[in-house]
C-alpha cells in the first residue's frame, strides 16, 4: 500500500489523478490539509473509496516511515508534482511517458509555451525538465502543434464551429461512457422534433449576426442509426438553417457499419458533407462481439466500398488499442487492413476504463493490467503510418487509459478534421445542439472559455427543450 500525505493541500484531486497514473484506487491511500492539522487524519475506511473522493490515513501513519510518503506544497504545483512523480517512479519501477502531465490537451499547453517564449527548442525543454514528458511524446506533440498551425491555422476572428448531437446508436459497447440509447424510430421522431426546434432557434441567430461557420460536425451516438427518411429530413433542415456552403468541413460521424445504405451515403454527400467516419474499433470478428458491436469485419469492408464509390472525399475510420482479448498483432492486422481499404484519416484511441462504462463493473483495474500490450499497439502504430505518409494532427488524452497514453489523429494529404482541432485547441466558439451538448463561448480577448451545457437525457431533454434554447439565449448569445 502505497500512503501519500500532502502538507499545505487542501484539495488533492488534481494530485490523486497523478497518482492513478502509476496505481489503481485499490493500492493507494492520499491525504492532504492544512500542514499543522494533517497529521490528525481519519481512520482509512476498510473499502476503497470512490474515483475522485479524498483518501484518508492512520492517525499514527506518520510512524510508520517505510509505509508513508510525506509531501509539503510549497507554492508550485509543479514541483511537488515532480517530487509525487519521481517517488512513485521509483516504488512502481514505472516512468509514464507524459511525465506529470494528466490534463487533456497537451498540444494546447505546448502551443501556449511556444507563443510565450518564441522558440521550438525552449518549448521542447520546458516539456522536458518541468512537465518531465519523455523525448518521444515531446516530439510527438511539437510535431503535432506543428501541423496544426500550418495546415489548419488559426481559427478566423469571429467564425465558429457547430456540433449537433445524435444520441442514439443500435448497441451500447462495453467500454461506452457517451450518450447513446437503444430506441425504436417513434423515440427518435420525438427527439428530431425537439432537435429541429432548437436548430432554427440557432440557425436564425447565426444569420442575424453575420456568423460565418467554419465546421459543422454531426456526431453521436450514431448519427446514420436514424431512418433514410429521418437523416434526410435532417440533412434538409441543416442546409436550411445553416449556410454550409463557405464551410471547410462538413462531416457526419457515419460510425457503425451495420448502418450503412448507399442511400444514407448518397444523402450525406448531396447535402455537401465532404467527411465521414466508419468505426470498425477491431477488425476482428471475436473482439467485435466480446464490446457489443453488430456488425462484422466484413460489414466495415463493404461500408468503405460504399464510400468510395459514393465520392465521399474523405473517410476517417477509428481503432482502439487494448481491447479485450486482443494482442498486438491483431491491432496490427485491423490498422493494416483500415489502411488498405483507403483510410484518409485514422483514429488511434485508448482503451480508456471509465466509472459510466460496463467494463468498469466488470474489471474496475482492467487498464493497469492492459498497459504493456497498449503502448506496444501504439507505439507501432505511429511507426506503421508514418512510413505511409500520415501525419499526426489532433492529439487528446483521458483519464483512466491503459498505459497512460494518448488519443491521436492521424491524416494523409492534409485532410485533416478542422472541428477535432478547433475543440482540442479551445480558440473558437463551439456550439453544441442536442441532448448531452456542451457549448463552449470564446472570450478571445481574455483567452477563456465558458460553457453552456444542454441536458444529456435526451428524454428531458425533449421535455425541456424551451429552457435549452432560452439557456443558449442568456448564456451563449448574450
């Protein structure tokens, strides 16, 4: 058992999260306080508290110095960041590549290091020696931020991006922490209903003040599970609501193959989108059915056919590393086969664990027992595209991932995904509609977000759907 106490600290989630890095919940105990009250502590509890509640030791834990690691905050965060990384370094015989680094955005953070200093090379040793990131991922993220700023630039002054959210999909997966539902097409009617209110409230607001749209993105969920009917009518009520003829991307999260019609892709493609996603995750048979996915390989296969002979320009496909039961080679064998149907776009993503999902009831520890195998799929993976001319262009991390890794896009031809950017970067307003939507209003002249959330049941969501729109009235339009 490893036990953690911070003098001077208060609140020690942002320092429970380092530590979850190296241990699972189950072999770590943390407190934190006030330096002259710390050592009075409570009793540890004989179960293991919930992800994100403060850990507390034995009255006479501090007696015991093989079992306790004393900490002192004494101004920078950083630092005792360092001092909690190297000590757990050295009890795990583990060196997490992302050093101390547990926020999201990584490439945001080294875009502000750059934009402060001015140089590369300044950048890339501040990662190093304060944030303690190893030399591959520093350069994973320069190269990353690099593309960015060339390819994709800077977000226009006043433009903005729009989400528009499907919650629906025909199966949850077993590691889904999103919302999804499995609902019959009269559910989805009411919810389209409820959804095309909200679009013309925005879509009339975006016109009176000149807006000009740079992305729109249509994700989920699924967005292709609606009917032919019911994604027509949507596509129809998009155009008419939104000018999406000076955008510079137009994508539906098309998803799962087993929804798939040539007819659904014809629609998508006559109302201007230019980019679709089809997420295999695996391409093997035995994993699809262990995560609850319907479809099979052969489905993935023939939904890219339908792509291609669609003219859709750009097809994403995403995979996910350390799934259960898979070894590296079948990772590799499913990034090898994506690639070769004509991926324009590759999704790596991390098995991550997380508290919403049925694999945290299954096997609460599964991504500290999956590490090795992660950081083998990916480190291939970068390897593996690179030779073949794609070019990492979005990068985010989340909590709970096996091997503390990352979630990266990756793009040949510079077809890259404008909206991934513009959220991972947080320099553009982003309006999010439908149940689970979270708008985000940039303050360029103070470099801040705020957000302005929709519900994420989408059944009160349709019952609220006044107080949604009147929400974005005060919050988001103001």
């Amino acid at each position: 058992m490893y036990r953690l106490l911070i003098k001077g600290v208060e609140k020690t989630q942002q320092y429970e999260e380092l530590v979850r890095v190296f241990l699972p919940d189950s072999d770590f105990e943390l407190a934190g306080g006030a330096a002259e009250d710390a050592a009075a502590s409570a009793e540890v509890q004989n179960t293991a508290p919930e992800a994100g509640t403060q850990k507390s030791l034995p009255k006479d834990a501090e007696e015991d110095a093989d079992a306790l690691r004393v900490f002192e905050f004494q101004g920078d965060k950083d630092a005792l960041r360092r001092s909690i990384y190297e000590d757990l370094a050295a009890y795990t015989g583990k060196r997490p590549r992302w050093g101390v680094l547990t926020g999201i955005r990584p490439v945001k953070l080294a875009g502000e290091l750059l934009d402060g200093c001015g140089s590369e090379r300044e950048t890339a040793d501040t990662l190093k020696t304060k944030y303690l990131l190893s030399d591959d991922k520093i350069r994973l993220t320069m190269d990353t931020l690099r593309f960015q700023r060339e390819v994709c630039g800077r977000p226009p002054r006043g433009s903005m991006s729009v989400y528009i959210g499907i919650p629906f999909c025909p199966t949850r997966c077993l590691y889904c922490s999103f919302t999804s539902n499995q609902v019959g097409e009269e559910e989805m009617e009411r919810y389209l209903a409820a959804l095309f209110m909200e679009l013309d409230s925005c879509g009339r607001r975006i016109k009176e003040r000149g807006i000009a749209l740079e992305s729109l993105y249509i994700g989920g969920g699924t967005p292709t599970a609606l009917s032919e009917r019911q994604l027509e009518r949507l596509l129809e009520r998009i155009v008419s609501d939104f000018d999406t003829k000076t955008l510079r991307e137009f994508t539906v999260e098309a998803g799962r193959p087993d929804t798939f019609t040539r007819e659904k892709l014809s629609l998508i493609r006559d109302a201007g989108a230019d980019r679709i996603s089809i997420n295999p995750q695996s391409m093997k048979a035995e994993t699809l059915r262990i995560i609850g996915r319907q479809h099979t390989p052969e489905d993935t296969v023939r939904a890219f056919e339908m792509a291609h002979a669609c003219g859709i320009g750009c097809i994403n496909a995403d995979l996910i590393a350390g799934l259960p039961g898979e070894n590296a080679d079948d990772f590799a064998g499913s990034l090898e086969t994506v690639c070769g149907l004509g991926a324009d776009d590759i999704t790596l993503h991390t098995l991550a664990v997380k508290r919403a999902s049925r694999l945290k009831d299954v096997d609460r520890d599964f991504n500290y027992r999956n590490e090795d195998v992660c950081v083998t799929m990916l480190d291939h993976a970068h390897s593996f595209l690179a030779e073949r001319g794609y070019d990492p262009y979005y990068l985010y991390r989340q909590k709970h991932t096996s091997g503390s890794t990352e979630n990266l896009g990756l793009c040949r031809e510079r077809k890259a995904s404008f909206y991934n950017v513009r959220i991972m970067e947080e320099a553009q307003s982003i309006l999010a509609l439908g149940a689970g939507g979270i708008s985000k209003v940039y303050f360029p002249e103070e470099n801040r977000l705020e957000r302005v959330a929709n519900v994420s049941n989408y059944e009160i969501y349709i019952d609220r759907i006044d107080e949604m729109i009147e929400r974005k009235e005060r919050n988001f339009w103001r």
